[in-house]
C-alpha cells in the first residue's frame, strides 16, 4: 500500500507540472496570438490613415526657407480641407511646363479663388501683398512676418492692377520669395485646388523639430 501510494502522488506530481507546463504554453501562446491581433489592428489603422487621411510628404529644395528646410519630412492632411489663406500645402503641379506634373510642391496660399490680389516692389527689396474680397473691396495689406527676402523678391514682373484669382483656384507663393517657383511664373501658375493634397500639418523630420508649422 505504501509503495502504491507513492506510485500515485509520483503521478499526481508528474500530472500536475505535464498540467502547468500546458498551461504555461497556452498562456504564451494565447499572448502571442493577442500581440499579433494588436499588430494586425495597427497596421490596418495606419494603413487607412496614411491612405484616406494623411500622407507624408518631403521638402524638395530652398523655397520655403526659413519655414521649411530641404530634406524635411512633412504630415500633410486633406480631411474635410478647404483651403486658406496663409496655410502651407502639398499639391501636384497644374502649370503650362509639361514635365513633373506629378511632382508633389510646397508653397503657402496668398489667395484664394473669387479674391483680388495686388503685388507690388517696395524699395527695401521687398515685396506688397494686398488681397481684396471678391468685390475688389476692404483691401488687406498681409503681414508676411514669414517671408524671406535675403535674395530679394525674385526676377517676376506684376501686373499694375489687381488681378482675380479664378474659380477653384488658388495662389501660392514659397516664402523664400526670391528662390520660389510658384503661382508668380507661369510654370506653375494659379493652382487647381483639385490637385492640391492636403495641409501641412506637422514637421516628422528632423525629430528635434518635429511639431505643428505656422
């Protein structure tokens, strides 16, 4: 009997770690199996978000100086966007030059469709941006505290009067105004707000600058 009653609490014990060790493995297992669900989870969510909702975009070149640098990596939206004057968009290039129509461009909206815009060259090398509504009244002066002029307002003539920016359409400007290709030349001329991706909503890169954009 004594040696019987070992044999079965040997057994019991064997049951019980062959018991704990299955548990253990279901446990693991069942972890892994919620991780990969989470993993799974996020990247569909990442997914819908940079395909209906946002998007990275890159800075190519000087224009925007000092606001933007070349090279810098840019959250852009254009959920429920309605463009405004002042903001900073991405848009896919609409001018007369029929090379790089595909090419994302970074500039910031002077204007926007049915309003007046009048650009005039002060003497300190400057630039005058005045926008009336779309009566061509209550003219306002912009405090472009952005603009950069260290190379001046750039090789552009302007009309003398006030000119309307079409329907569906929009005027941009790089604030580094003289190394801007932009709405000023007729490569890129007035933006079709059909093409345009979205606003840029914050810097991703460099991380030491990584924020919202004024």
């Amino acid at each position: 009997n004594e040696i019987n009653t070992t044999e079965i609490q040997n057994s019991d014990s064997e049951n019980n770690a062959s018991s704990k060790q299955n548990t253990k493995k279901s446990t693991l297992l069942g972890e892994f199996f919620d991780y990969f669900e989470l993993f799974i989870f996020s990247a569909c969510v990442v997914l819908i978000l940079f395909s209906f909702i946002t998007r990275l975009c890159r800075v190519v070149g000087p224009s925007m100086l000092n606001t933007l640098h070349d090279k810098e990596m840019l959250l852009v939206s254009d959920l429920l966007y309605n463009p405004e004057r002042g903001d900073i968009i991405v848009f896919h290039q609409t001018g007369n030059d029929p090379g790089d129509l595909n090419e994302p461009i970074v500039k910031r909206v002077i204007a926007i469709e049915g309003e007046w815009l009048h650009i005039t060259k002060n003497s300190d090398n400057s630039l005058s941006v005045t926008v009336y509504d779309s009566n061509k009244e209550n003219p306002i002066v912009l405090e472009e505290k952005y603009a950069n002029y260290e190379y001046g307002p750039g090789l552009y003539s302007y009309p003398e009067e006030p000119f309307q920016i079409p329907e569906g359409c929009l005027f941009v400007m790089g604030d580094n105004r003289g190394n801007s290709l932009d709405s000023r030349s007729n490569t890129i001329g007035f933006v079709d707000q059909r093409r345009v991706l979205g606003k840029v909503l914050f810097r991703i890169t460099p991380f030491e600058k990584i924020g919202p954009i004024d």
